[in-house]
C-alpha cells in the first residue's frame, strides 16, 4: 500500500493506483512527549518517564475497587485459556529479557506452561505448536522483522497470535488476535527503557487474567495482586529520586571494561537487561548470569578489576544471592549489591549498596531495573558515548 498526503487531505491507494478506505487507528501520543524537554539525551527523559508510563498502562485496565482485570482487546474467553496446554513467548533483545520474567508470571499465576524463544531463532528450529498453543510476540516498534515472521509461522501452524506492543497500528499489532499496547509513549532512545517496564506490567496483567479464567487465582489471590499494583508507579519514583546515588557510582566505575551481573529467579532477567543496557550504550563488555552459574564459569573472570553487580532484593532467594556475593568478594571483585531498603547487613557483604524499596516480588523486576538503567546511563555519559544513538544499532531492525 500507498498513501498519498496533501496539505488538507490524504489518500491510500494499492500499488495499481486503485484507492483503498483504511481502518484509522488514534495514536494519542502528543508533541511534547516526543521532546527532550529538560534532560540532556532522550534515554535519560525516558527512564524518568517511567512512573507516569506506568500510570498510563495500568489505566482502564485495572479496577482497584473490585480487584479486577480488564484486557478487552485481548480477546480473551474461559474456554480459550482453559484449552491453552503453552504459551510460547517470541521477541528480541531486551523484549526477550522482558519475556523471561513473563514466563515466570504466567507459570506462578496462571499455571500455564512457557517458552520463551529469541524470534530469530524460533522461526529455525520447528517448534510444536498448534490450536492449543497461544504465540505471544513481544516488540516495542511492532515492525521486527525476526518477531513477525515468527508470527506468521505461529498463524501458519494455528496458533492463537497475541502481541505486546507499544507503537499503535504496527503490524504485529494489526496482525494478532488480540494485543495489548503498552501505552508507554515514544520511545526515540535506542536502548528500550519504559518500553521494558510497562511491558511487564502488561505481562503480569495478563497472567492475573489468564490466572482468574482457569481458576489458578481465587477472587481474593486476584484482589491480592491487583493491590500490589497500586503503588507500583510511586516506589518507581522513589527510585529515580535517588539519581544522584547512581551518578557518583557512575565516577567510580567508568572506566571499568569488564561487568559481570548477577541476579537469580524472576531477577536473572534483569541481570540480563542491566547488563545489555551498560554494552548497548557504553561499549564496556558485560555479561549477566545466573548467580547459580557463578562457579561454573564466570567466576574465573572474577578480579579486583571486575565489577560485579549483584541483585539481591529481599526474597525467596535473598541468602543464597548473599553467599554468592561472599564467592565474589573472596575472588577480589568489587561487589555493587542492590538491595532492599532497610537491609543493614547486605552493608556488610558488598562495597556498594544501591537501595531500593520493598516490592511484591513478582513486580520486583519493574523496580529493580531502573537503578541498573541509570547506572548505565550515567557510566556511558561520563565515557563521551552517544547514548541515544548507539553505534551499529538501530532502534527498529526490520531486516533479518
């Protein structure tokens, strides 16, 4: 298709020339959403846009008075989520990390089984997927070209088509059965930012819903997790209030060329993201694992000239994070722990503790990402690197 734009009309035709009525989609983003205002690089405008991001995609959607869900473009019904016997979840770089933590959502609320598949690799290896299989494509821009061609093999093999994502009328949108768009605004940075946490806030808003259709989640489970939701986007903001904690971490650590990032759980993910934030914008070679894997491998990486990252929030996990942190600091690395409020003995263990709010540890990954957006950030303004524009990046990659 064609469209053909004149000052006060505009026209969509074939490419015969014969003219087409398209279905006219409203974005409702607006001029000043789009402007740097007053930050210095669209990145850093784009983390501290997170709260009211948050706020703009739990709208409409979530029902606090009656501990309720709604997700109508989702094209959801009870018979449809009680037949899906998996989910598999497709995307691409830090969608793909979002994926992880989704899978983790879906499993613990809705009991569904999930795979998540980076898109260019699912299109390769022939998974099994058919009428009781639900494909779920994340993707900010909805053009990627490895995410939608693994939709239309999902289509092709009769999978029910669902997508996450942000840029309204996209095709991955146009081309699901049903969608949620995350509401998170323009996002011109290269390196996602709000894109990322508004998308696991989707995540988890449909795994309550998929969760209360099968009857994994009781009425008051469901009430339970909507109220979690509803301080979620202050405790985002008492975590960017803290800026300049990160940016004097920032002057330690520039100069660094090696980051190992540890994280366990529905954390690991965002040991991942923080790592592929810091190598996208910094150029500084990072890896993130599972803390688990430390000993079967990583740990021989590990000298006084490695910083190590550790996300180590109060949780299930919280003592065996502990220990690995102990294993780090034993090999000579320089340990930064992130670390709930209120955790005196973490002060203990680690050279420097980034603090974060108590969370409900399943919206954990929303919270703990941030600090790791702006460390990067910081680490990367502070090295002369263009931050909005990463080189050999693109913020769309709509070829294979």
């Amino acid at each position: 298709q064609m469209a053909r734009v004149t000052r006060n009309n505009y026209q969509v035709m074939d490419l015969e020339g014969n003219s087409l009525s398209p279905n006219i989609h409203t974005i409702s983003w607006d001029p000043v959403s789009a402007a740097k205002g007053e930050f210095t690089h669209f990145m850093e405008k784009e983390i501290f846009d997170q709260p009211q991001a948050l706020v703009d995609t739990l709208r409409g959607r979530v029902d606090f008075d009656k501990g309720a869900v709604h997700l109508p473009e989702m094209n959801l019904t009870p018979e449809l989520a009680q037949k899906l016997n998996k989910i598999f979840i497709v995307a691409c770089g830090t969608s793909y990390y979002a994926g992880l933590v989704g899978k983790f959502l879906i499993e613990s609320l809705a009991r569904i089984p999930v795979e998540v598949e980076y898109a260019s690799e699912f299109r390769y290896y022939d998974p099994i997927v058919g009428e009781d299989t639900a494909v779920l494509a994340i993707t900010q821009s909805g053009e990627t070209a490895d995410t939608l061609a693994a939709m239309e093999q999902a289509r092709a093999e009769g999978a029910t088509l669902w997508s996450i994502v942000n840029a309204i009328g996209s095709q991955a949108m146009r081309i699901a059965d049903g969608h949620i768009a995350m509401h998170a605004g323009p996002e011109i940075g290269v390196a996602s930012t709000k894109a990322f946490t508004t998308s696991l806030a989707d995540l988890y808003l449909l795994a309550c819903t998929l969760g209360e259709m099968r009857g994994a989640l009781s009425a008051a489970q469901l009430r339970q997790r909507v109220d979690d939701l509803a301080h979620l986007p202050d405790l985002a903001g008492r975590v960017l209030d803290r800026d300049d904690e990160y940016r004097e971490l920032a002057l330690r650590f520039f100069k660094a060329e090696d980051f190992l990032f540890l994280g366990r759980g529905i954390n690991y993910p965002v040991a991942l993201e923080g790592a592929l934030k810091l190598k996208e914008i910094s150029y500084i070679h990072a890896e993130g694992y599972p803390a688990g894997e430390m000993k079967h491998g990583p740990i021989a990486l590990i000298d006084e000239s490695m910083p190590v990252v550790a996300v180590a929030t109060q949780d299930g996990l919280y003592e065996k994070m502990v220990s690995q942190i102990q294993q780090a600091k034993a090999r000579g690395g320089t340990v930064i722990a992130l670390a709930t409020e209120g955790d005196e003995a973490i002060e203990q263990e680690a050279d420097y503790v980034i603090h974060v709010p108590l969370t409900p540890p399943l919206l954990a990954p929303i919270i703990n990402v941030m600090p790791l957006q702006l460390l990067s950030y910081h680490i990367a303004v502070r090295r002369g690197c263009d931050v909005d524009q990463p080189r050999n990046l693109a913020k769309s990659v709509t070829v294979e």
